[in-house]
C-alpha cells in the first residue's frame, strides 16, 4: 500500500517537511490539550461490535485507538493520515495499549483507492485540511458501505475560538498578515466553520441526514505560559504569520514574544493556560439504497 511520501500533492509535502516535527514538538497540547473537543463526540458515539471504522487523519493515533476498544476485538479500525512521522507513534500506542483490531496507514485519503467496507468514518480535525473538500468527501463516501455513517469534528469561527484568534491578533500587531502565495497546511482550521458551506460540500458529494452539533469547551494550550507563547508561534494562525514574515519576525521576536506571554497570563489556572474553544461535530450518511 502506498506511503504518504509517495504522493507529491504540495499539503502532504508541507505536513511532512514543516509541520510534522513542530506538530510532534506540542504533540501534548494537540492531542491531550485539546481533547475535550474528541471526548464529548466519542463519548456519546454508539459503535455496533464488529463494525469497520475508517479515521481519516488520524495523526498520533489516540482517536484509533478509542474507536477500536468500542468496535472490539471483532471489529476493526484503519487510521491514515498522510504524516509519517505521526503514525510512527501511533504504531507504539497502539502495541502499548496491546490492540491487534487496529492498523495504520501512511496515504492522502483524499486520492486514495477505497472499497465501500466501512460502517462508520471518523474524523477530529482532518477533514479542515483537504486541498479538495468534496473531492475527498466524495472518495470518503466511496469507503462507506451504503447506510454507512460519517461524523467528523471541525474548529468553528475563529470568533469563536480565542486560543487561537486573540494570539494571531497579538502578532499582527507587529507583523504583515501571509501573502497569497504563503505555503499553508491546506484551506485552513477555518475552513469547515460555515455550516451552510458544509451542508452543501456534503450533498455534492452524495451524503445525507447531515447535522450539525456545537461543542464549546476549555482547552489547555499550554503547560505555563512559555510553552503557551512558543505553541502559538509555532503553530496555527499567530504562527502562520510569524513563520511567513521570515526575517523581520526574527527581528522583532522579543517584542512579539512578550506581547504574547502578555495577553496569555490572564488565561493562566493552576500553572495551565486554559482557554475557550467552540468546534462543530457534523454527521452525515451515505444513503442506504
């Protein structure tokens, strides 16, 4: 089967050459961090014993995992994402948690070949970063048997999520905001947010009986606020803007850096910096007939 290196789509090869090891760096923050936002979902998810699930950017592979334990030793799950560097890890988790209902593949779901074998598709914030949203949607709905059910998680506005809009605001206080020809991780955390734009990527694609549920919640995004400051640069919007402007936002680091720690010390509780998120949790169906 092929690796995700294999593929040369301009997204994978950023995930793989830039994101990957800053993204393993705040590994703690993005999968425990932010878990509140998988937890509610997978909670409340009911999974018929024996049923075949498909994770679709499943990164470090806790979600897999979790979903595994509630298909059960009859079931089985299969996580790709296009990182392989994060699948790495979640082959260890996964020996760890001593699972053998549970493998991973390194593929661009969005291009690769499925059959129509799995009841049940899952996502936590992977669907956001397809270079072609129906495109992908459109071969997801392809991996599912007919019947077969979708639920991805989203970020909302980043109105909505101040974790992430109040640093980007800090930093462009300093700096430019990217140009049209920035490399980015895809369309964007954002880019899912409309739930009218959704609903009808969703219908192109052929699925149906599609809601929408907002989930709002505290999510840690940092162990102190230093390591709250260093995420934000590094990753999401403020560090977006940070890495596109190069040299003058190196210049200008120590006046960024503090401006920062700033506006992250009122959000400080027990040592954590703790802030308000909002995501959806969409579901959607591959008809029946």
């Amino acid at each position: 089967m092929n690796s995700a290196s294999e593929y040369t789509c301009e997204y994978v090869e950023f995930w793989n050459e830039t994101l990957a090891e800053k993204f393993d760096r705040f590994q703690d923050i993005l999968m425990n961090g932010l878990s509140y936002h998988s937890q509610v979902p997978l909670g409340r998810l009911e999974v018929a014993p024996g049923s075949r699930i498909l994770d679709v950017g499943c990164g470090w592979g806790d979600t897999a995992i979790a979903l595994a334990r509630k298909t059960g030793s009859e079931g089985e799950v299969l996580g790709m994402d296009c990182v392989d560097r994060f699948l790495e890890d979640a082959r260890r988790r996964a020996d760890v948690a001593g699972l053998t209902n549970v493998r991973f593949v390194g593929a661009d779901v969005e291009r690769h070949p499925f059959d129509p074998e799995y009841d049940l598709c899952f996502s936590r914030f992977g669907m956001m970063f397809f270079e072609h949203p129906v495109v992908a949607m459109r071969n997801v709905h392809k991996a599912l048997k007919p019947g077969g059910e979708l639920m991805f998680i989203v970020w909302r506005d980043i109105e909505d999520n101040p974790w992430l809009g109040l640093p980007k605001q800090v930093v462009l206080d300093f700096l430019p905001p990217p140009g049209e020809d920035a490399r980015t991780c895809g369309p964007g955390p954002f880019s899912m947010s409309n739930p009218d734009v959704v609903r009808q990527q969703l219908e192109i694609a052929g699925f149906e009986d599609i809601h929408f549920e907002r989930n709002d919640g505290p999510v840690e995004v940092g162990d102190s606020v230093e390591n709250a400051m260093r995420f934000q640069l590094a990753l999401g919007p403020a560090g977006e803007v940070f890495r596109e402007a190069g040299e003058e936002a190196e210049r200008q680091r120590p006046q960024i850096e503090e401006a920062l720690r700033n506006a992250l010390s009122p959000y400080e509780q027990d040592g954590k910096i703790v802030m308000g998120s909002s995501s959806w949790t969409i579901t959607a169906r591959r008809p029946a007939g």
